[in-house]
C-alpha cells in the first residue's frame, strides 16, 4: 500500500486557483455561446487571478516561517508567494489587454471566425500563470522540471495562437525547438547532480555536497552548469538569448507582453533559490557564471538593440540587457542581492508589461508591425500612452522616473557590496550603450513629424482596458521609486526564505 | 526652523504642477497662464525661504528628512545652506523669466511644454537643495529627461544630434558618478550629505568630478556645448547655460571639494589648469564665433573655467567670489539668451553677418543689451566685476600666474562682448533687419528688466551674496567643517 503525504491545499491554493479557473475557462469554449464567449471568458481569468492574488497574499501574511509541503515538493514560503503575487498581477494585467487585444484579432472581421479561440487563450494563459506559480515555489528538482515543462508547454502554444500569421507559428515552433533544448540541458544537468548527491530534493543536495565533500565534484560542477545553461534560456540571458528576439517579434504581442514581464519573474526568483538552497558551498563556481552570463547578456542585448527598428525587438533586445542587469544581484548570491533581484522585478515587470502593451495598441491601429518609423507622432496622437512610453522606456534605462532606478541602484550596491567593482562598472557602461535605443523610442514618438505616415484609418481606437492595464502598470513603476521602504521591506521578508 | 516646509515646497510645488497640466483640458493661454502662476509662486516661496534665512547660524537650515529606504541609508533629506539659497533663487528668477518668454513667444503643444519647464525647475531646485547623495543623484538626472525633450521637439534644425550628444556626454559623467556614489556610500553606510565622513579616495573624487566636469562644462568636456546652446530654444539654452551649468559647478562645491579634502588638494592643480584653459580657450572660441548664441555659449565655457578657478583656489576669497558669480553669470547669461531670442525672433537669424544696426530706432533693445554686456565684462562696479576680482584676489593667493591668466581673459572677456555688441547694434545696417523689426514689447521687457534690475542689484551690493553664502568669516573653515 502506498501511503499518500499530507497535503497542505492552502499552501498550494495560490496554483490551484487559477488551473482550476483554466479548466473553467476551457469548459467555456464548449458551452457558452460564441457571442458571450469573450466576456465570460475573460471575467473568469480575471476572477481566477483575483482570487490566486488574494491567496497569495495572504499565504505571505502567514508564512513567516517557510517550509516545504507536499513531501517535501514545495516551498510555502515568503519568497514563492511575492514572486506570486507579481506574476499573477502581470497575469490579470495581461487578461485585461487581452480582451482588446486577442492574439488573432485579425481574424475579427471574419465573423464566422471570430472569437474562434478566446476561451483556449484565457485557459492557456491561465495555466501557464499556474505553473509559474508551480514553478517559483518547486523544491526539488522535479518538481523544478515538472513545473518548467508545465508553463513552457503553455507558452509554446500561445506563441503559435494566432496560426493564420506565419511569425506567430515560426515564433512557437522555434521556442519549442529552443526551449526544449534548454529543457532538456536542465534535465541532464539535474540528472547529474542527482547522480552525485543521491537526493532531488534541494536543501537535501546542499547537506549531501558538504557532509560527503562533493564542492568540486565532477558531476556535480557539471550538473551545475548544465542546470544554469537551462535556467538561462528561460531567463532569456546571453549567450542563450539566441531565441528571444525572434520569438518576441513573431507572437502576438499580447503574449508577448505577458512572457516578457512573467517569465522572467519566475525563471530569476527560482534561480535564485535553486542556486542558493541547493549549492551555497559552490557559490563561488556558479557567482562567476552568472557574473560573466550578466557581463554577456549586457553586451550582446545593448549593443544588439542598438541596430534594431523593430521595436519589438528593441525591446527584446532589452530584455537579454535587463536579464543582465538582474543576474548583477542573482551572482552576488547574498541577502542584499536576493532584496535586489526581488525589488528590481517589480517596476521590470510592469514596465515590460506595460511598453510592450502600448506597441500592441500602435500595432492595431497600424495593422503593420510597429518600427521606429511609423512609431512617429504617437505620443502626440495618443498623449497617455505615449507618456507611459517614456516614463517606462527612461525606466529601464534607469533615469529617476521608475522604481528601475532603484533597482538598478541595488543592484549595483550589491555587486559592490560583494567586492565586484568591476561588475558596477560594466553595469553603468551598459546602461550608457542603452540609453542610444532608449531614447530613440521616445525620439521616434515625439520628434519626428507624423505627417508623413499613413495611418491605417480612422481615429485611434477606444481601448479603455488596454489604458487601464497601461495606467496599471505606470502606477506600479512610478509608485516603486517613491514607496520604496514597503517593497524593500516585503522583498527583505521574501528573501529571509532563502538561506542566505 | 519652523519654515522648513518651504524646502520641500520649492521642489514638488512645480512637480505637481507639472502633472496638473498634463491632467487639465487646459486651453493653451490657461496652461501658459497657469505655468507662469507657479512659477512666480516658486519666487515668491523663495523670497519668503530668504526672509525666514538665518545668515547668523551655522549648519543646515529648514531641513527636512524622511526615510526612503533605511537599509542602505538613504534618505529623502532636503534643506539649505547660504550659497545653495542663492543658487535656488538664480533658479526660479531663472525658470519664471525662461517660461515667461515661452508663454509671450506662444510655444506650440503647450501642455507638454509647460509641464516639463515646470518639472525642470522642480528637479532643478532639488538638486541644489538635496543633502542625500541619491536624492542630489535623482534630480541630476531628473533635470536631463524635460531638458532633452525640450530641445528635441522645440529645437532648431539640428536639434537631433545636439540632444543625442548632450545626453550621451551628461549620462557618460553622471553614471560614473552614479558607481561613485554606490562606492562612496557602502564605505560610509550612509548616503548622507550631512552626517557622511569625508574620504580620501582619489577613484571617487574623479568618478564624482567627471560628471561636474561635464555640466559645468570645463575644457574638453564641452563637446556638447555649442550644439545644445545653439539648437536649443532660446528660454532653454538660457536655462541650460544659466542654471543647469551651475549645478555642475555646485556638486564641485558641496561634494567634491567638501567630501574629498585630500584628493582635492592633490588634484588641484590639474583642475587649476583645466579651468584656466577652458577661461582662455572659451574666451578666444566666442571671440571667434560667428553668431549672437556662438559668443554667448562659449562665454559660458569661460566663466564655467573662472568659477571652477575660484572654487579650487581653495581661499576664502576664491569661495565667496565662485559662488557671487555663478549667481551673477546665471543672470547675465539668461539674459542674454533671451534677447539673443528676441534678435533671432525679429531677424530670423543670430549670424554676424546678417546682422547689423539694429541700434537705430530700437531703444529699449540697445540700451538693455548694452547694460547686460557691459555687466558681463566685468567693468568695475559691476556685479561680476567684484565676482572676478574675488576669484582673482582668491587665486592669487594660491599663486600669482593663475590670477595672471585669469585677468587676461578678463581683458578677452571684454573683445567679446564689445565684438557681440557692435555686431548685433552698430555697423552697417544687416541685411536681414527690416523696419519691420520692432523693438523689445512691453512683454519682453517685463522679462528681461527684472534680470537685469537683479544685475543692478548685485553691482550695488555684491556682499548680499559674497558675505552671505557661507557662515562665520571664513568660508575655507566652513568648507573644511562640512558646513556643520
């Protein structure tokens, strides 16, 4: 007879709220009418994150004291439910956007077609909040991989959703292809530190590696590279970003802005605990990887951007550079970087949401990819977006506007603090290269004349969900650079999870 | 001091302004009209910041702190000490004259356009009033985001480069400023302008003085100088040259030269000798140049070398003069610009040689012009002549051959502006001035009269500011204390 462990479905109520909304949401392509399909649908996402918000803050009221549920699976802790609680809020974020925005809007003057896919959108996108919920809480290494594949699958298929464009199915059979090998690096890498230390579970790695003497143990150096290869295609770092541009451009932009802000939330914070939890005694081996991955990613992501006029891609480009910008706090491996990493994923987050919803909006009304050509005039002819834009661009270049100011100050006190000058000097001359695209973006918005253009038509759209995503999002930036003392303190409290 | 909350007042009061016009359906007089009632606001909180002043205490004064994020020791820490009450004041005299001449000139998109003057004069006042290293840090920067919309999107034909490479050289200084600050504040756990100990450093000081260098500007930092100055709209180049330049030179004071005794010492005769050839090298440039804007932007790279010459004198004489002609050259220089907007605003052009005689039938134009000139090249009884005796007599103490530069370029100074003068109101009538050319409006004067009246002011009373900006008799212990 096998014996079932406790399970403590409080502590997992933050992933189960939304698959179980999912499921609903999935129910919904079947009986509710076409013609309602899309509020209901999308009512229900937002009800699922809603309520998965609730849970999660709550779990963080009342996880003080962290510990593993689930045999030993799962995290309850202060660090899982904050990284919760941003990727659900860039989830319900992203189901406001979307309901204006659904991948596949292209197909809404067809009317036998319309809607066709609403409920499976909201559903996957459900999901995939699910399993990164999954995935920043997972305690051991399968549970790790369990939860990559689960958001990951989710992914690939919204990437794919709008399958009458040729991007949006080339951008999700490449990161199919890609993330599966990445998948699969992780898996070998986690295959061979199993190997070495006899146990999955992660703070049971750390115990086996110093109690047997296994810090410079061939399988498990391996193992840890291999692991941080895998990590980092999903954090989309240099040299594994090869991916993130094309994918970026090639999906729908609505998934986009929900990859770009929430999957890093999620692949960050669990690569933070893995590399912590699992191999404090190796801090010195995996601190220099991620320093150099940080050093790459800065390099290759600014000066990439600079040559870029697709500005989604500029702002994948900024992605690799601000990935970068976080592993600076993720290589110090110490309490201050974990306050760094966490605080600097609030004000990313909602700024990436948030610039990559306002290209969606320019991208409708133009009905042609957005470049930095036909970008000009916009932030006259939309002046709230358009001001969003430049508050949340000058944010990742990391002028006093956003809390990305704070951020990028933290972390640059981090890589100090941590004896790495060198690594503050690379971070300040990166931010320099990447002030060129930045303000090109803004350029292009403000200073070129519009006239020359031809506007697909009409007057601009009525989006108020899209502006209330947007204003969101510009709340939470601009927020994060004046209530700093409260996120620092909950990221401190976060990070007291962590043994560090 | 129980006026302290006009510290904050002074910095968020355009701020929220600002936002207010970004909000408000505003038509385009209301928005100007509005713009221009914060702005004089500002003056008049300055002015009343002044009165509640106590030149008899040492220490900082009308102080206001809060925590911002305690773990790092940073705060939002804000107050005023004599020579920044001065600058604060160059500031909103400044910002209210430039967003005047912005609502007589009628700027297009007004909403935006006030409301970054707005939010320039707020940053710009935090600068000088900031006493934490981060917050000083946030508005540095924060002047940089309105200024260079401003000039992109209200600027002349080449205002794409001039914004590009002016952006591109302030951040180059700030962000190393920015791993200074990281570094200097982790060594002393506190970010602190007040209670943080001074260092001896000489990696930080450069990290720090890279970025004054740059806003200051001092030779041959000064790449993006002329382009800024000339593609810019003339309130901004004004602004820029008249008080953004003097933040520069006010971080040398409050941070390099206070924080950094030691490296400063040994430093000091290399940023000596970058002064006095930005002194010589922007005096013959703006003798050389071609157009109104020419002259007056690399007259700001020479009184830019002279302050910076009289701040690492290192003398009292040397501190009290720097300070006395920032404030005096911020005038001037404002001044300037405005009516070199004026000229460009009737003749289309700021060139040499299209201009000429506009003397002649234009009064209040010459008459102005002339005073402002004359006052800027330093004749005796002049305002900026007791600013530059002071430095002079300031260096000369530290050694002869400085002071001896220094008058040099005072005699350059005059060839100038005499050269700019004649040019712009004698010779030959130029070829774009038509009888059409008005002279200076009653709404042009009421701009630029205040300045100048504020000129005469100084002349007539130059120790208002040279005895008042550092407490006790002599600055260099003031400066040594900390300004506890």
């Amino acid at each position: 007879m096998i014996h079932t462990p406790p399970i403590d479905w409080f502590g997992l109520s933050p992933v189960l709220t939304p698959i179980g909304a999912s499921f609903v949401a999935l129910l919904c392509a079947v009986l509710v009418p076409r013609a309602a399909r899309r509020v209901v649908t999308a009512s229900i996402s937002s009800a699922g994150f809603v309520a998965a918000i609730a849970l999660a803050v709550w779990l963080y009221i009342d996880s003080a004291s962290g510990h593993t549920i689930a045999a030993g699976a799962y995290y309850r802790d202060r660090w899982t439910s904050l990284g919760q609680i941003i990727i659900f809020a860039v989830g319900l974020a992203t189901t406001l956007l979307a309901v204006e925005h659904m991948p596949g809007w292209g197909r809404d003057a067809d009317r036998s077609r319309r809607d066709d896919h609403v409920a499976e959108f909201f559903a996957l996108l459900l999901a995939s909040a699910a399993g990164m919920a999954f995935f920043v809480g997972a305690a051991n290494l399968i549970t790790l991989f369990l939860a990559l594949e689960w958001f990951s699958i989710t992914l690939y298929v919204m990437c794919a959703i709008d399958y009458d464009l040729e991007g949006s199915l080339e951008a999700g059979l490449k990161y199919l292809v890609v993330g599966s090998f990445g998948a699969a690096t992780l898996l070998f890498g986690s295959a061979l530190v199993y190997g070495a230390t006899g146990t999955v579970s992660f703070s049971g790695i750390a115990t086996a590696i110093s109690s047997q003497g296994l810090t410079g143990d061939t399988f498990v150096v391996v193992g840890i590279a291999l692991m941080i290869a895998g990590l980092a295609f999903k954090m989309s770092a240099a040299p594994f970003h090869m991916w993130t541009p094309d994918v970026y451009e090639g999906a729908p932009t609505t998934v986009t802005a929900w990859m770009s802000a929430a999957t890093k939330v999620a692949a960050l914070l669990l690569t933070f605990r893995v590399m912590t939890t699992a191999f404090p005694d190796d801090q010195h081996l995996w601190g220099w990887a991620f320093a150099i991955i940080a050093t790459i990613s800065l390099v290759i992501g600014n000066f990439a951007a600079l040559v870029q006029k697709n500005v989604k891609r500029i702002l994948a480009y900024s992605a690799i550079a601000q990935a970068g910008f976080m592993l600076i706090g993720l290589s110090t491996g110490s309490a201050l970087g974990a306050r760094a990493v966490m605080f600097y994923l609030i004000p990313y987050s909602a700024a990436a949401f948030g610039s990559f919803a306002i290209v969606a909006a320019r991208e409708r009304e133009l009905g042609v990819p957005v470049t930095l050509d036909n970008l000009a005039g916009f932030g006259w002819e939309r002046p709230f977006l358009g001001v969003a834009m430049w508050f949340f661009v000058f944010g990742f270049a990391g002028l006093p506007l956003t809390g990305g100011f704070v951020g990028k100050f933290y972390v640059f006190a981090a890589a100090y603090d941590h004896g790495w000058a060198w690594l503050v000097i690379v971070g300040v001359l990166a931010t320099l290269v990447s002030l060129y695209y930045y303000l090109a973006i803004v350029r292009a918005m403000y200073m070129r004349p519009s006239a020359e253009l031809a506007i697909a038509g009409g007057s601009p759209p009525r989006e108020r969900l899209l502006q209330l995503a947007v204003g969101a999002a510009l709340v939470v930036a601009v927020g994060s650079l004046f209530a700093v003392q409260p996120l620092i303190d909950l990221a401190e409290h976060a990070a007291a999870s962590l043994p560090l | 001091m129980n006026a302290s909350y006009l510290t904050s007042i002074l910095i968020w009061l355009p701020i929220a302004g600002a936002v207010l016009i970004w909000f408000l359906p505003l038509s385009r007089y209301a928005t100007g009209a509005l713009a221009l009632l914060v702005s004089f606001a500002e003056v008049g909180l300055w002015i009343k910041q002044a009165a509640h002043f106590d030149f008899s205490q040492p220490g900082l004064q009308m102080s206001e702190r809060a925590n911002w994020f305690g773990d790092l020791g940073v705060s939002y820490h804000v107050g005023v000490y004599g020579f920044s009450l001065w600058l604060v004041g160059l500031t909103v005299v400044g910002m209210a004259a430039c967003t005047a001449y912005g609502f007589w000139v009628g700027r297009d998109r007004p909403r935006a356009y006030f409301g970054l003057m707005l939010l320039l004069t707020g940053a710009t006042v935090g600068v000088f009033e900031a006493q934490d290293l981060l917050l000083f840090y946030a508005f540095f920067e924060a002047m940089l985001i309105p200024l260079y919309i401003l000039i992109g999107v209200w600027g002349g034909a080449r205002r794409m480069e001039a914004t590009m490479k002016f952006v591109i050289y302030t951040m180059a200084g700030s962000l190393l400023m920015l791993a200074a600050i990281v570094a200097y504040g982790l060594q002393a756990g506190t970010f602190d302008l007040v209670d943080g100990p001074t260092s001896t450093s000489r990696w930080l000081f450069l990290g720090f003085m890279l970025a004054f260098v740059i806003k200051a500007p001092l030779f041959p930092f000064h790449g993006w100088l002329p382009d800024a100055y000339r593609q810019a709209p003339p309130e901004v180049a004004a602004v820029l040259s008249g008080v953004i330049a003097k933040a520069g030179l006010y971080g040398m004071l409050r941070i390099a030269i206070t924080k950094f005794p030691e490296p400063t010492s040994f430093y000091r005769t290399a940023v000596l000798a970058l002064a006095a050839a930005s002194l010589i090298y922007g005096s013959l440039l703006a003798f050389r140049a071609a157009d109104f804007r020419g002259v007056v932007a690399y007259s700001s790279l020479a009184q830019s070398g002279l302050i910076a010459l009289g701040l690492f004198a290192g003398t009292d004489l040397g501190f009290a003069g720097a300070v006395l002609q920032m404030v005096a050259h911020g005038l001037i220089s404002i001044s300037l610009f405005l009516i070199a907007g004026a000229v460009e605003r009737r003749t289309t052009t700021g060139e040499f040689r299209l201009l000429g005689g506009m003397a002649r039938g234009r009064p209040a134009l010459a008459t102005l012009l002339m005073m402002v000139g004359v006052i800027s090249l330093a004749v005796p009884g002049s305002a900026s002549f007791a600013g530059e005796f002071l430095i002079l007599a300031g260096v000369f103490q530290r050694a002869w051959w400085w002071a001896a530069i220094g008058a040099g370029a005072i005699v350059l100074a005059a060839m100038y502006m005499l050269r700019l003068i004649s040019a712009v109101l004698h010779e030959a009538r130029g070829s774009t001035v038509s009888d059409a050319a008005l002279d200076l409006r009653p709404g042009e004067l009421a701009l630029v009269v205040p300045l100048v009246c504020g000129l005469l002011f100084l002349s007539a009373w130059p120790a208002a500011i040279s005895n008042h900006s550092f407490f006790g008799p002599s600055p260099t212990a003031a400066v040594k204390s900390g300004f506890k």
